[in-house]
C-alpha cells in the first residue's frame, strides 16, 4: 500500500521536561511557548519557544503551586498566578540566561469586584492584559517601573468560562447558568470592544438547568482569514443526531455572529480539533483516525453548507521518538511514538503536545497522499490550489493525468486546465490593477493598495510547459492526436479566461504539427489564427521583420535546427522557389551533421536547375561560402553539373 | 439525336437564346478493344445510352483520333479540348489509358425567319470557357473516385464487368445533378468557403472535435461544417476538397428541408432522453428508434500516402452545425455504436451550434449593420482553397444563383485565364458594357476578381476603390474580431 497518511507531526517537535510531580508544564497560546516549573519555580523555570529567541530559563521563590504562567507579548512582562485571587507580575532583562526574577516583582490584587476569583488572563499587548474572573472581565494596562496597573475597562458579567483567540485577540465567555450563550469581546491597543453575542444550540435543553456546555468542545480559529467558533456538537440519543458533527459560527468584526457550515462526522466518540492550512481536522480517538474539511469545497449532493471528509479517514503518519539520554548515540533505535494517546493536549491551531514525553508538535499537512485518495480530479484540483505547498503536487497531478491516456480523459484534461487558469487569471489581473495604480500615483488610495500575493497555486504557462507539457510531448508511445488535443485543450482554456498565450506554447503545437507532416492542419489553426499571434515568435529570431505566418514558421523550424522540417514545410506551401537558400544552409551547416547539409544543398542545387536551367546558385543568394565548404567535405567532382544542351 | 435546353432569356420578340447544355459524356479505354470488330469493347460509360452502336464508336474513334494526332506535337501534353462550331469536346485522363469524354453544346441563338422558313441559328462558340468546363470534368472524375475508387480499383476487383456497372451507376445519377448552363469561376477554383470565426469559438470547435475522437476512437478524421461552410477539416485538403463539393451541393440541399419544419412536425428529432437535442443523422438511419432501421454509411475513398483508405462516411447534424465523421470501412459499424454517438455528439453538437449562431450574430453586429456593399468580389486562395464569392447567392441542389450578367462573369473567367498563364503578380482592370468595371487582381497564391459599378468613373478612381477596399475587406478573411 501506498503512502496514505496525508497528516504529520513536524519533524522539528519542541522538547521539553515531561510533566511530572516535581514538574508542571503550561502552554501560552498568545505566545506558544511552553513553561516546565520545577518546584514552583525554586529549581528552576524553562521555557520554551517556537524557536530558540524565545527560549529562556530562570528561577523565582516558591511561593507555592503556580496556576498559571504567561510572558506578555515580546517576553516583556511575566504574570505568574499562584491563588485564585492575585496574580504577580516581573519583569526582567532577558539578556542574561538565567535570571533571579524575585526582586522585580510586585503583586497586583485590586480587583474590581471582591470575592471573585480569577479564572484566567490574557496578555493582549507587551503591557495589555485581561482578567477574566467568575463575576467579569477587566482589562489593565501595567507599568511595572511604577509597579503599578491601571484599568482601562471593565464589565461585570456572570462567566463559566473563556476561549482566547490570540491571533484576533478576542476573548469569548461562556455565560448563563446552561452556559451556552457566548460573549466575545474583541481587543485593540488600549480598547476593548464588546461583540454581539450568540447562543450555541443545544442537542438537549437539560432540566433543571444546569452548565451543558462545555470549554471542551468550544475552539476558536481563523480559517481563511475568519474567524470562527468551532462547536463540537455530540451525538444524544434523544435529539435526532445519530453522529457527532461540528458546527461552525462565523463570528465577524462587526455584525452578528450566524452558523455557517456544519461538518458531518458520521462516527461518535471523543473528537480534538486542530485547523492546518485552512483545512479543519478533526482527530478521532478511538479509531486513531483524523479527517479533514474544507469549508469552501462545494458539495453538489448535500444541503448548503453541509460538509461531508475530503477525504476517507486515516491515521496520523507514524511518528517515532529517538531515544534521549545522557549521551546520544546515532544508532540508538528510535521508540514508536503512541499517536492519539490521552494524554495528549490539542491547541489551536495546529498545535498538540504531549505533556507526558515532553514534545510539542505541530501538525502538518501531506499533499501528496491526498492525490490518490481523491479520486474526481476537478474535486481534487480545487483542494490543492486551495493549499500553501501546493505548485509541485498539483504539476504531478497534471503529467499524471496526462500519462494515462485513458478513454474519456481529454473532459478531465480541460476541467483542471480551467481550475488551474481561473486562479492563475485572478492573479494576473490582480497584478495589473496594482500596476495600473501605482503607475497612476501613489497619492490616492495609496494605503489600499499591495502588491497582489503570488501562491504557490498561481501555476503559469512557463511551469506547465517546463514541468508538464515539455516532456509530455517528447514522451514515446503518446499519439499524436492526443498531444495535439491537450496543447490545443490548454490554449483554448488559456484564450477562455484571456490570458495571453507565451509563444513557446505555438512552438510546442508547430513542432509536433510538422513531425507528423500534419502541415494542412497547421494551415487551418494560422487561418483562424489560433497560433498567430504571436510577435514573440518573429522576436525570437534575428531577422528584423518577417511578413507571413509561414515565415515565421520557418524561422522558429530553423531555429529549433528542424532544417529538414523547414523544407517540408515551405515546400508544402509552395513557397521553396522564392525562399532564400542561404537561410538553410546556414542552419544546415551548424547543425554539423554532413548528410542533412549535402541533403539541402543538393535540394537547392535542383530548385536552381529546374528554375533557371543551371544548379549554381546565383551571386545574389550569397552562398559562396556554403558551395566552398560543400566542396571541402565532398569535393569538387560532387557539385552537380550544369546539363549539357 | 439532339436535345434542346429551354430558352433561358428571349431577347427581342422572336429571339430564343440557348444556354450551352450537355450533349454526351463517355468513357472509354483504348487497350481493352484494339482489334477492329472490337471497337465497342473499349466504351466503358456512354450517355445517352440511346445512342446507335455504330455512333458511339465512331465517336469515340475520333476522340481516339484527335489524342493521337495532337500526341505527336507535344508527347506529354495531348489535347484537352476540341472546339467546333457547334459544340465543344473536352478531353480527360484521369488514370493511364482511361479517357473521359464531355461533348457540351456551345450557347446558341435561334432567329426567326419570315415567310416560314426555318429560323437561323447562330453558334456562340467563344462564349464558353475551357478552362470552367476542364474543371467540371475533372470534378466528375473526382466526385466518381471520392466514392468509388479508381478505376484501376474496380478492374482489379472485378474486370471490366464491375467498372461497367459501377460507372453505370454511379453517372447516370450524377449527370443529371450537372447544370452546365451555370457553371462559372468557382467550379475553376473548386474552392472551400470557410466559415468566419472568433478565435474562442474555434477553439471550443477544436476541443468538442478532439473529445469526440478520443471517445469514439473509431472515428478516425472529423470535419466540422456551419452554414454549409468549413470550419475543421482532419481530411487532407485534397479530399476535403470534392467531399465539400458533395456535402454542399448535394447531402445538404436536400437534407435542408426537415430544418425548415416546424417543432412539432414529424421530420423533428426525437426527443433522447429528457435532454432535447436536435441532432441526426444526415447519412444512415434516418431514425434511431426505429427497429428497421438500417445502418449503412456511404463509403468513401480518400488518399493515403500512396494508396486509398476506405470509410465509413458519417454526417451528423444539428442545426447548422454539421460534423462528418469518418471510420475505416473494415468496422461493421452497430446500433450501438450509433446510439453511442447519437448520445454523446447531440447534446454537444446543438449546443455549439448555438453558441456559434450567438458568437456570430454579435461580431456581425460589431462590424456594423448589414449593408449591401456596392461591389461584388469573388476571392480565393489557392493555398488553403479558401473562397468567397458575393456573386454567388445560396447554391442550392439544381442551381447555384449568380447576382450579375453572364457577360460579366465571362469577363471574370477570361482574367482568370490569362492570370493562369504568367507566374507573376499582376492585375487587370477592364472597363465593361454599361457602367460596369471588372478588376482581377493576382498577389503571391491569392486571386480577387471585384466588380464595380460605378457611373462616370475613370481609372484612377477605380484603381483607388479596389485598394481602400483590399484594405478594408481582405485582411481578415477567416477572422472576425
């Protein structure tokens, strides 16, 4: 069997201590960084960053259990929360490795409301922080040179629980007793703006009413640059839902939030949800399996917005853990690594880590797996471009479709064509638009205007040529029918979304057109001028101005040293008495193959005897230089004689 | 025996004018009777069959005669036409030692005479062109051979017995299809007229073309037609050639009929499926549902390297669209196979049909609003056989219309003749009778023959419209964007 797990753990996890009674390990979303707290900081605190800038160690007394340890963005500030009624802030010079942070600090309890207790925090700015306490949110601003903080705002309101969304900075709280109504609020610089809430539909409406909801089956993320509120919605035996699904809320900046997609997960059990490049994954843990979403992959056969798998389930790729000690020796086999075990913990937004062994990883989409999985090719090319690391797949995918050969392929053909075109157009015109405007002044809209994205889906016509249709076309065993109708196919597809065709494209169809002396054929696509257009071609040649289409062919024959497909060809059109001889020779004499120059000079040797009664060229046609070089190789007594009256 | 063709025009009160008409055509072959008492075995085809035995052979004889009699000025060279006062022989041969003979009567006018004598004729004998009558023969020949095979062919499958029959049957239907009286120019040519196309709507031609091959692999060439006009060909030109005589002068003229009937008329298309189509076969079964139906194509001969190919000659229509399939004549072809393709190029078929019909009707409306321009021009290419003609009106099955005088046509022919015997570029201007002005104009591989009518104007003036009208008209022949 072929490689099928199409989702991965990074080949780079960080690592830290593994969790253990002397040692608790936090995770800071805003920041990714993970915190081993030996004895509560006296032995030692390592945290550890997405990469090693953000990677520090120090000590701090032990001032008992620590509940919750966040550095403020750009490691400025350190909150460290110890009770559920204080939290204590530091600060400290980052320059040095190890730090002894105690001196620094100073502890912050004046809170609005007594007697609350402080369910969390988050930092939104270097000295921005929120505290979401059971009674409220309160947001502060903290100046530790003056040890001091300040409110900036404050809302009282009943919470169960809260989400933190760090990438858009907006908090969501779980209110009312069934905690089912969710209050965002979003984050700025110094404001904190209240969004309209929303209620989750329950499955079952519990009575007497009581917490259903749980901060479990609530995640926060951005999928194509909205965010959205994921909601695992189990299966229950009294509402009619036979499986789980998840329900996806869109939640704008402004405006109300409305459920927007619902994904169908045709199985039940536990579920952990990561989203990776755009697409929402959804980890199954009894069967070990993972599945995919794509929120802008039409179904034609469900109900809007339903969304069945991409893709049939599979597992993560099996991940092995090289075995650490003391020394590491190279040869030191590596343990299988226990994937979905249940000590693992999910973070948005592709992020699991295990507590347990000390790793945290994140998640990674494989795409080529993808492409057997999938078998309806037009399905499979709106998933790839729709990826980041998408060019070289969806190139593959191409040479593959056109490999096979089979029946009925040519429909499939123009179908991925038009798919990899549309974007490829967009993108065109995006970058005209921005060109238009920055060539029209940057005074106006100034602002406004960036330079349009190139992604890896925007496939031109030089990457089909040099990765797919090249080769195509000198590959054995191909009709050449079937080369003409998928060149002819990406033309025509490329003339649809009124992209200009580069002139490499026209070489490919001329030369395969004369390999097979299909010449009337090539008469008819320069009649309709399906391959003339192309100022490129004269371009590409020396001549300074060339006047027909046949010429231009001519020279491009030449050029690719095709000299014998050149005389076909304007023998053809009947064009062999007036063109000029010496243009051959010239390219006969480079190509160095002496039979195809004796082949031509002889050819012109018998155009001149039959028109003027003589085989000698005339002074005008400049071939001195090819007759000496022809007696040289073949000698004097070759040269075809004048016929004697 | 003399057959008259009916007065085409009286001039004056008594005055009858005869158009030139067919008088015989024959074949004949001098190897296969050399002995004397066996003359009649050399005639392969005579028409009219009525004719006395003895006649034909004298006639024949002398055709034998005059081949070998010119052979000794020019071997290679024998002649091709023999002009009397009365009628005018053209000679052909097509494959060694088989000749092809065509008597046509020359044009005539009948004067009556007073006191009841019999009215005086008079021949016009240098009304007729051999050059257009040359051309109708070989098309003759081309036409046979397109359907039939060479000569050569049937001899070696069946001796003279076989051609016999086959030339039988195949002449005396299509002689009586031949309308001598309005042959003109464009039978000299034998050209295509090709349908005017945006690129795109091409395009989409070329892909619906190569799905369809690739499907039904047994089709092994496609052309595709709109408005009896070419668009595609996979044939070679050659083939192309006279199969676009036959589709456009004969299968669609009388195939054009069911198109004019209303919805609900019987000779409709059925309805395949729930998806309406409108195509149907213009060759083999006339209905699909029906249990009778036979599936039988016309087949066909078409050059290969140095041989011929066989096959199966499909013709599909839906609207004005038509697509000629072609299939090696060595596969039985099914039911199935036509339902297969019925399925599949229906749907397709009507809906580029109508997608040409809108791509067209808009670049019309682009370049501007029908008007009838003052001036009729034929155009061709010897190159890509591309013709255009504004003389000419629709052809139909009996006669293809001219929109100008006879005289004038001749003058076009005559042009036409001494263009064929330079090599070089160069152009004609004649001033005709009344106000009219014929210009030839020969460039590299392209003839334009334009006619003007124009009051009052000199050379100059004539010479300056022709060039603001290549310039306006001819640079995009086949394009319309």
């Amino acid at each position: 069997m072929s490689d099928e797990h199409y989702l991965e753990l990074c080949d780079n996890p960080v690592q830290f201590e593994n969790a253990s009674s002397v040692n608790n390990v936090f995770f800071d979303e805003a920041n990714k960084q993970v915190f081993a707290v030996r004895s509560g900081g006296a032995t030692g605190v390592v945290v550890k960053g997405p990469d090693d800038k953000n990677s520090v160690a120090f000590r701090m007394d032990d001032k008992g259990e620590v509940k919750c340890i966040k550095f403020s963005i750009g490691n400025k500030i350190l909150a460290v929360q110890r009770t559920s009624k204080a939290v204590m802030f530091c600060q400290m010079n980052l320059q040095c490795v190890v730090l002894e942070v105690s001196c620094l600090c100073f502890v912050f309890r004046s809170l609005q409301t007594k007697n609350a207790s402080v369910l969390g925090f988050c930092w939104t700015n270097w000295n921005e922080i929120v505290f979401i306490t059971d009674q409220g949110i309160e947001f502060y601003q903290v100046f530790p040179d003056k040890r001091s903080v300040k409110l900036l705002k404050s809302q009282s309101i009943n919470v169960n629980w809260y989400q933190y969304c760090p990438e858009t900075a907006v908090i969501l709280l779980s209110t009312t007793v069934q905690g089912n109504v969710l209050q965002p609020f979003a984050f700025r610089s110094g404001t904190m703006s209240k969004m309209s809430k929303f209620e989750i539909e329950l499955p079952v409406v519990p009575k007497p009413a009581k917490l259903s909801l749980s901060e479990r089956d609530i995640a926060m993320a951005t999928i194509y640059g909205q965010l959205y509120v994921m909601y695992l919605k189990h299966h229950s035996r009294t509402a009619n839902s036979p499986s789980a699904e998840v329900v996806l809320y869109h939640l704008p900046r402004e405006g109300a939030c409305k459920k927007s997609h619902v994904l169908k997960l045709n199985t039940t059990g536990k579920f952990a949800l990561n989203i990776v490049d755009n697409l929402v994954v959804v980890h199954h843990q009894s069967s070990q399996t993972s599945l995919i979403f794509d929120i802008r992959l039409r179904e034609p056969d469900c109900a809007v917005n339903t969304h069945q798998p991409v893709l049939p389930a599979r597992s993560i790729h099996p991940y092995r853990i090289p075995l650490s000690g003391p020394t590491v020796v190279p040869s030191q086999p590596a343990v299988p690594c226990q994937l979905y075990s249940s000590s693992w913990s999910v973070f948005q937004p592709d992020i699991i880590i295990s507590a347990s062994e000390g790793y945290l990883w994140y998640l990674q989409v494989k795409l080529p797996p993808t492409v057997n999985l999938l078998q309806d090719k037009g399905k499979l090319m709106d998933f790839l471009l729709r990826r980041r690391d998408c060019k070289m797949v969806i190139l593959s995918v191409c040479s593959q479709i056109l490999e096979g050969g089979e029946k009925g392929s040519l429909p499939v053909v123009a179908t991925v064509f038009d798919k990899l075109n549309q974007v490829y157009k967009e993108y065109l015109e995006a970058e005209q638009t921005y060109t238009l405007a920055m060539e029209s002044g940057p005074s106006r809209g100034s602002a406004a205007q960036k330079r349009p994205v190139r992604t890896q889906a925007v496939i031109d016509q030089s990457d089909m040529y040099t990765h797919v249709l090249s080769a195509f076309t000198e590959r054995k065993g191909v009709s050449h029918k079937f080369i003409i109708a998928v060149l002819m196919e990406y033309i025509r597809s490329l003339n649809q979304f009124q992209i200009t065709v580069q002139h490499y494209l026209y070489e490919l169809v001329i030369k395969t057109l004369v390999q097979h002396n299909l010449f009337y054929m090539l008469h008819q696509f320069l009649q309709y001028h399906v391959l003339s257009d192309s100022k490129p071609l004269v371009r590409a040649t020396p001549q300074p101005r060339l006047s027909t289409a046949n010429d231009e062919i001519v020279e491009v024959l030449l050029s690719k040293q095709q000299v014998l497909g050149a005389l076909r060809f304007i023998r053809s059109v009947g064009g062999h008495d007036n063109v000029s001889a010496r243009k051959f020779l010239d390219a006969a004499q480079q190509t160095g193959d002496q039979m195809l120059f004796y082949t031509v000079f002889r050819f012109f040797q018998q155009r001149n005897q039959r028109l003027r009664g003589n085989p000698a060229f005339n002074p005008g046609e400049h071939c001195e230089e090819h007759v000496v070089h022809f007696k040289q190789l073949f000698g004097e007594q070759a040269l075809m004689k004048p016929a004697t009256v | 025996c003399e057959v008259y063709a009916a007065p085409r025009m009286a001039t004056g009160m008594q005055e009858k004018q005869y158009t030139p008409s067919l008088l015989s055509f024959f074949i004949y072959n001098p190897s296969f009777g050399p002995r004397e008492g066996e003359e009649e075995k050399k005639i392969l085809f005579y028409h009219p069959c009525d004719v006395e035995k003895n006649e034909k052979i004298r006639n024949v004889g002398l055709c034998e005669a005059i081949v070998q009699f010119t052979r000794t000025f020019c071997p290679t060279k024998p002649a091709k036409s023999l002009h009397t006062q009365k009628n005018r022989q053209f000679f052909f041969e097509p494959e060694d030692n088989f000749w092809i003979v065509m008597v046509v009567r020359n044009p005539m006018i009948e004067k009556p005479n007073k006191d009841g004598k019999p009215p005086t004729i008079e021949y016009q004998e240098e009304e007729i062109l051999d050059t257009v009558y040359g051309a109708v023969l070989r098309q003759c020949y081309s036409m046979y051979k397109l359907f039939n095979g060479t000569f050569g062919r049937a001899m070696e499958a069946g001796g003279v017995e076989l051609l016999t029959q086959k030339l039988e049957k195949f002449f005396y239907r299509y002689l009586q299809t031949l309308h001598l009286q309005s042959c003109d120019l464009l039978d000299v040519f034998g050209g295509i007229s090709f349908f005017p196309l945006d690129k795109m709507t091409y395009l989409k031609i070329q892909s619906f073309v190569n799905r369809v091959e690739e499907s039904l692999s047994l089709v092994k060439y496609t052309a595709f037609l709109y408005n009896d006009q070419l668009i595609w060909s996979g044939l070679e030109q050659d083939d192309m050639r006279i199969l676009y005589k036959y589709l456009t002068t004969s299968l669609f003229p009388r195939h054009s009929e069911p198109e004019l009937a209303g919805r609900d008329s019987p000779l409709r298309p059925e309805v395949a499926g729930n998806l309406l189509h409108y195509g149907r076969f213009l060759t083999g079964p006339a209905n699909l549902k029906d249990p009778e139906a036979k599936f039988r194509f016309p087949k066909i001969f078409v050059n290969k390297e140095d041989s011929y190919e066989e096959l199966h000659l499909i013709v599909y229509k839906a609207m004005s669209a038509a697509a000629c399939f072609m299939i090696s004549a060595s596969v039985e072809l099914t039911r199935e196979f036509c339902e297969q393709l019925d399925s599949l190029v229906g749907p397709q078929l009507t809906l580029l049909a109508s997608d040409i019909c809108e791509q067209f009707n808009i670049n019309r409306r682009i370049s501007g609003p029908d008007k009838e321009p003052q001036f009729k021009f034929i155009y061709f290419n010897h190159m890509n056989l591309a013709e255009k003609s504004t003389i000419h009106m629709r052809k139909t099955a009996s006669v293809s219309l001219t929109s100008v005088h006879p005289d004038l046509m001749k003058i076009l022919g005559d042009i036409n003749c001494d263009f064929a015997r330079v090599d070089e570029d160069e152009e004609i201007i004649v001033k005709a009778m009344t106000d009219y002005w014929v210009v030839g104009k020969k460039s590299d591989q392209r003839e334009l023959y334009v006619i003007l009518n124009q009051k009052n104007a000199n050379l100059i003036e004539v010479n300056e419209e022709v060039k603001r009208l290549c310039a306006t008209q001819f640079n995009n022949i086949f394009f319309l964007d």
